[in-house]
C-alpha cells in the first residue's frame, strides 16, 4: 500500500493518482489535475455543458457531475483516461459506436492516446436527458 504525503489517503499503486481532499465544485476537480489533462477535462465538460445546458453542475461520488431530474453523467481523470459514467444501460445502447474503448457496466474510458469523441459524449448526454424526462 502506498500512503499520500499530503492527503494520507492510502492505495494499492505507488504514487496513485487522485485529488487530495474533497473538491466543493467543478473547478477545484480540475484545478487539482495536471495542466495537460485540465484542458482534456475542460473540454469534457464544455461538451457536458452545451449538450445538457439545463443541467447543474455538481461533485458527487468525488467525481464532477452533471444533474437534470437524475444524474445524467459522471466523469474523472484517471492515470492514462478520462473515465464517463452515463450508467449500464448507456454502454449497451452505444456498442457498436464504442467498439475500441473499454467499458464496463456504466463506464467509458477515453484514452489520453487518442482524441476525445466529444460528438459520441454529445449523443450519450442527450440520449440520457432523454431517458431522465421519460
């Protein structure tokens, strides 16, 4: 186990990536990232934003979140991704569109290797508004 000299919090991996303490918003999120994935972030979020522009912004499970009658999408940087947690139903509906990126059941991890699909985040945040309104 590794311990973080400046959160103490304790993981599995040697110097784990993750934000020290508990960010009150968005913008502490991003803030805490490295400079390169905060503009990545920035990005996800902006394509959130103008695709559910009725939504709140908000921190949930430590991940930034937007909320419309419901959670409509989680997401977080990882060590090489960005992880978008639209829920398990998501995942199945767009299969073949995310034929190439891992998931599991609710997750999306976006490469840092390759570019973000902000068209594909487009399409699953209406889709859940969609569902969210039903």
């Amino acid at each position: 186990m590794w311990k973080c000299p400046e959160c103490g919090r304790e993981f599995k991996n040697t110097n784990q990536s993750h934000f020290c303490g508990k960010p009150g918003v968005i913008d502490d999120y991003i803030a805490g990232k490295p400079a390169e994935v905060q503009l990545i972030l920035q990005a996800v979020r902006e394509t959130i934003r103008a695709a559910a522009p009725e939504a709140t912004e908000k921190m949930s499970w430590q991940m930034p979140t937007f909320w419309q009658d419901g959670n409509i999408v989680h997401f977080a940087a990882f060590r090489s991704h960005i992880g978008l947690y639209p829920g398990g139903e998501a995942t199945a509906v767009f299969a073949e569109r995310l034929k190439g990126y891992k998931t599991s059941k609710g997750s999306i991890h976006f490469p840092f290797s390759k570019p973000i699909d902000h068209e594909l985040i487009t399409d699953i945040v209406r889709w859940r508004i969609a569902g969210l309104g039903a």
